[in-house]
C-alpha cells in the first residue's frame, strides 16, 4: 500500500504505483485537467512522474509560481521546436525561463530577422495546438552524446561530455523535437496557451567572450492573457520611465564612452543627489553613526587579509606606483577598520557605528552596466557597526526600524525582507556562520516580519538581511542590506578591551539603507516618472512673467522663496506664457507661479501645481506655507 500525503494534511491510500497525474485524477477531473506536475517531498517532477513509495504530494497548477515557471521552460522548448522546424541547420544550446519568460540561445548561419520572429512565433502557436504529448527518457551519458552528434547538435554533446561518464541524463520529447533537461515539463504543448517572443540579442556560448556569439531569442509566457497584457502595458510604461531617457529629457545627468560606467552629474541631477544624501546624513546622525571618510586607494596586502584579494579580484580596478600594488576600494569596510583600530578601544566605547558617504569602483563588465543603475563608481549610504556579539540583535533591529522609516519617507510601502545564507565560497568556519545566521534570524523575529531565505546567496565574509522594494510598476529593487560578519575585524586585527581586561575582537555588521546613491536615484527617477517628490525635485518652483512690467516682482519672489530654502528661479524670457507654461511642465516642476498685473498689483501669485492643476491666486505667505509644510511631511 502506497500512502500520497497532501498539503491539505489528508492522505490517500493506493495498491499500486501510480503516476502524480493518477493522483490528481482520482482526486478530481478539473484537477487532473489543470495540472502542469507535482512537488513531491519538496522536489518538482512531470505529472508522468511513477510514485512507488509513500511521499508528501502536492499538485501543480499555473495558479502556482512555480506553475508559471514549468510553463515558461515548456516554452523555451517549443521555441526550439519551432526554429528547428523552420531552420533546420540552426543548433540548439541552452534555453532556461528567467523572471518573467524564457529565452533560447541557437547558432545559425546568418542573423535572425524580425520577420523570422513573426514566422517562429506563428509556428509556436501552431506547435502548441498540436497539443503533442511531452515525454521523459532516461540515457547513458555516452549514449545520449553519440545521439545528439547524430543529429547534429553538437553544442548539446557538448554539454554532456562535461557530466561524469557513470551518470544518466533526461531528454524530453515533443513532436519531431528531442531535447537535453532536467524538466520538469508540462505534460503536453497544448498547455501553452499564452506566450509572445519579445526581443533578439547576441550570447557567447557559455557565457565566455572567447566563444562564439550566439543568437538569444527572449520570450514571455504567462498563465492567463489577462496577465500577459498586464505585463506587456508595464514594459511599454517603464519604456516611457527609463532613467536613461529621462535623464536626458530633464537634464540630469549623462555618460560617455570615454568614462564607462560612470556618471556625470548635471546641476539638476546634482540637486536630486544632494537631497537623497542630506536626508540620509540626518539619518546617520539621529541613528548615532560618526560620519567617517576613508582612502579611496589601499595596498593590496590589505585587500588579502580581508579575502578580497582571493575572493573578488576580478572586479577590483588595480594600479600600482613605486613598486607596490594597490586596488581602488570595491567597498568601504577595511578602511573603517583601521580607523576603528587606530585607537585602544574598550568594551565601554561598543556599539561603535561609522557612516561614509563612501565613494567605490567595481570592475563591472560592460554588458552589464546600465546607464546609472549598474556603474563601475558609485557611492554608498555605508555605515558599519563594531560591537559586542550580545548586542547584534539590538543593532539589527534599529536598523530595520531605520530601513522601513527611510523607504516610507522616499514612498515606498512594498518591502519585502530576504536572507541570504552562506555561499560556497567563503571565509570563516562553520560555527561562526552558525551563529551569524542565527543571529539574523533572531533580529528580523524580533521584528516581527517575515522573510525569504535565499541558501549559498551571502557574501564570502557573512550572511546579509536584504530589502527588496516594489515601485509603482511592481517591479522588485534590492536596495539596503545588513550583514554579520564575524571575521573582516580579526583577520585586519582589529580588537577592545573586553570588561575582564582580555582584548577581544568585535563583530563588524556592515549596512546600507538605500545602497548605491546612483542606483536609487534611478530608481526614483523610474518610479516617479520623472515627476519627485517637491522635497526630492531639482527644481521646486518656477516662476513665469507675462510681460517685462512683472520682472522685478517676480525676482523678488525668487529671492523670498531661496531665502525660505526653496529651490526655485524665474523665467524672464520674452515669450508668450503659454509657452513658458508648456516647457516648464515638460520638466516636471511641482509648482509653476504666473506673474500678471494683477498678481503684481495685490502681492500674489496664480498657482499651478504639477498636472496642470489650478489651485488659484494666493498670497505668498500661503504659498510658502504650502511649500514648506510639503517639504516637511514629503508627502
């Protein structure tokens, strides 16, 4: 007797094995027809799946994520099908979903056409009405490498050759079409109803630039239309939010070939910086951190004893002079060190918090920078905590409170907590990971959230608190981490006098509330469309004369408002006002002031707020009351 325990806590007995697609069906019709594979004992297998012992079983459906996710690497094989089908020559190699669809990687003798999109693509759909049955066959190694050179898919023989010779490997067939997976898959192609191929883009071949460039095909695949459509108005209104755009539309910002991956910040875009970096500075200091500033250049034998040197060379810019080595700081933890260990510390003087504002260079790829989102210079709200082990949960749980008040203030409300665990790559023994991740977990109980946790995504040194905020589109950012590190301080030597006069080393907790600067003025910029906040925005008032009789009134309103802390100017020019009108909302002003006669003649101002809103004629003590009171509660 075979017991199939299910997430409801019943079980169901059976005589036989059976199949997860059995299971469903004797539980329902609607189920057996809804289901895509099952979760057995926590592992995702095909609906063809034989259960021969007892196990926990649940069913699989697209109303579950990891539905969807089975539906889109289902896709990515039909897309192979499909080029197959209409491109016999072209060779098949990787095609994994990703977040949001899938994408395939082929070689082919010449580019693929945005016409051969269109006729993949129709194929697809033709391929899935078939509804051809997807099957599972197990292959020795050998067997299955003579198989696909066979047929000529060489990339895939590949791949194989790099398994160990006594293992078996899954292909997965439909139709005319055999593939190398693990799967799952769905059970048929006619359960993929809903997908469009998006985009064509260049791969190297295992990701190696010394490799042939492949042909990438991305695609989307959903559940339901509904949320395809939904998907798809997204990326056509974060087309309209990219910061790239918008940086240049409102003059904030630009780059250049000759300073890749870095940032030259325009007066306005310098503005915006400005306001994000005061606000987080009064942080610091209402959190009591002691603003710090460290070397940005340090000697590589310092860059060893962290683990960077072994662990993050690659991405660390190196220079030298006088014959020594030295490496631009990929981050700020090692100089804080030194200035935490520059003096005899005591237990008294713990927990001993430093903040920089701390400038960084990684040695990023250049397919993976994006405008100001992913640089290789880029400054950081840095801070780091020395203290004592017993006062790590207390730290951590003021810095969430910290975190969550900050991500309100900016208007985000959708946080979502992870914790990434130890990775395979690391420093320390595992006691002392042990007691990190412990201790993390009993910070973020004590605050009363939840969280995700995220095994072997840590840092070489500890394990981190992650924040991920959603922006107005939906989309998920990492933003601000915590991390416990146990080992940075004692392998730089740094130490206190413990309470029984024995030196001890502290723990070090490095954090950071909106990361990079760069990164979160981008994400601003894309969240707000352009349009912050008036507490956020370069640019809090304009002020516009109809004529040159209103000229000195309205420099005199300037000079009221700058004395007040606005940031505001007045456009005198010799043009029409609707123009002037027109142009300034165009820069997403939060308040343009109109100028006439009349205004000049009572000592007010016509009001128009950000949208084209007339709030009317009002005095310039309510105007600045208005102002100031937006400002201060940035609402």
């Amino acid at each position: 007797m075979i017991s199939v325990r299910l997430p409801d806590g019943s079980a169901r007995q059976f005589e036989a094995p059976l199949t997860v697609a059995q299971v469903a069906a004797s539980i329902g019709s609607g189920l057996a027809k809804a289901a895509l594979a099952g979760r057995i004992d926590g592992k995702l297998v095909d609906t063809s799946f034989l259960i021969e012992r007892d196990v926990e079983l649940a069913i699989i459906t697209d109303k579950d994520a990891d539905g969807v996710d089975v539906i889109r690497h289902s896709a990515a094989h039909l897309l192979a099908y499909a080029v197959k089908e209409l491109f016999p020559d072209a060779q098949v190699t990787i095609g994994p979903a990703i977040d949001n669809g899938f994408y395939y990687d082929f070689s082919y003798k010449r580019p693929f056409t945005p016409e051969d999109m269109a006729a993949i693509e129709k194929k697809m759909t033709e391929l899935a009405k078939k509804d051809e049955p997807v099957t599972r066959t197990v292959m020795p190694r050998d067997e299955a490498i003579a198989y696909f050179k066979s047929i000529g898919e060489h990339y895939k023989a590949e791949l194989i050759e790099a398994i160990p010779v006594d293992q078996e490997v899954s292909l997965y067939s439909e139709g005319k079409f055999t593939d190398l997976c693990r799967g799952p898959h769905v059970p048929s192609t006619g359960k993929l109803k809903v997908f469009k191929l998006m985009k064509l883009a260049g791969a190297y071949w295992r990701g190696d630039a010394k490799n042939e460039m492949l042909q990438r095909i991305y695609g989307t695949a959903w559940a339901k239309k509904e949320d395809q459509d939904t998907y798809l108005r997204n990326l056509e209104e974060a087309e309209k939010r990219d910061h790239r755009k918008l940086g240049k539309t409102l003059d904030l910002f630009h780059m250049q070939d000759e300073a890749p991956g870095l940032v030259f910040w325009h007066p306005k875009g310098w503005s915006i910086w400005q306001q994000v970096e005061q606000y987080m500075r009064r942080v610091y200091q209402d959190s009591g951190y002691q603003e710090v500033k460290a070397p940005q250049i340090l000697d590589r034998t310092l860059w060893e004893k962290t683990g960077h040197w072994d662990n993050y060379r690659e991405n660390m810019f190196v220079t030298e002079s006088e014959h020594r080595t030295y490496a631009l700081k990929p981050m700020n933890c090692p100089g804080h060190v030194q200035i935490f260990k520059s003096d005899l510390r005591s237990y008294r003087d713990l927990p001993l918090r430093y903040g920089e504002f701390g400038q960084c260079h990684r040695n990023e790829p250049s397919g993976a920078l994006h405008g100001i989102m992913r640089v290789r210079g880029f400054t950081q709200d840095d801070g780091h905590v020395f203290c004592t082990e017993n006062q790590i949960q207390d730290e951590v749980t003021a810095f969430h409170a910290q975190a969550m008040a900050v991500y309100t203030d900016f208007g985000f409300s959708d946080i979502h907590v992870k914790l990434a665990l130890r990775p395979d790559s690391r420093i320390g023994g595992d006691d002392i990971w042990d007691k990190s991740e412990a201790a993390l977990r009993a910070a973020l109980t004590s605050c009363g959230v939840s969280w995700t946790e995220l095994p072997g995504e840590g840092a070489f040194y500890g394990p981190k608190i992650e924040y991920h905020l959603k922006d107005c589109l939906g989309r998920p950012w990492q933003v601000g981490t915590m991390q416990v590190d146990f080992n940075t301080a004692e392998r730089l030597g740094g130490s206190y006098i413990a309470e029984d006069s024995s030196r001890r080393t502290p723990i070090m907790l490095h954090r950071a509330i909106v990361g990079s600067l760069e990164r979160f003025i981008g994400i601003l910029i894309e969240n707000y469309a352009g349009a912050l906040p008036a507490w956020l925005a370069p640019m809090q008032v304009a002020v516009l004369n109809i004529s040159d009789a209103q000229a000195e009134y309205s420099d005199n309103i300037v000079k009221k408002l700058r004395k007040l802390g606005v940031r505001a100017y007045a456009d005198l020019r010799n043009e029409k006002i609707t123009y002037k009108i027109r142009e300034h909302s165009l820069q997403k002003i939060p308040y343009i002031l109109v100028v006439g006669d009349k205004e000049r003649d009572a000592n007010t101002v016509a009001v128009r707020a950000r949208g084209n809103v007339d709030l009317g004629v009002m005095s310039f003590d309510s105007l600045a009351e208005r102002l100031q009171n937006e400002v201060a509660t940035k609402t």
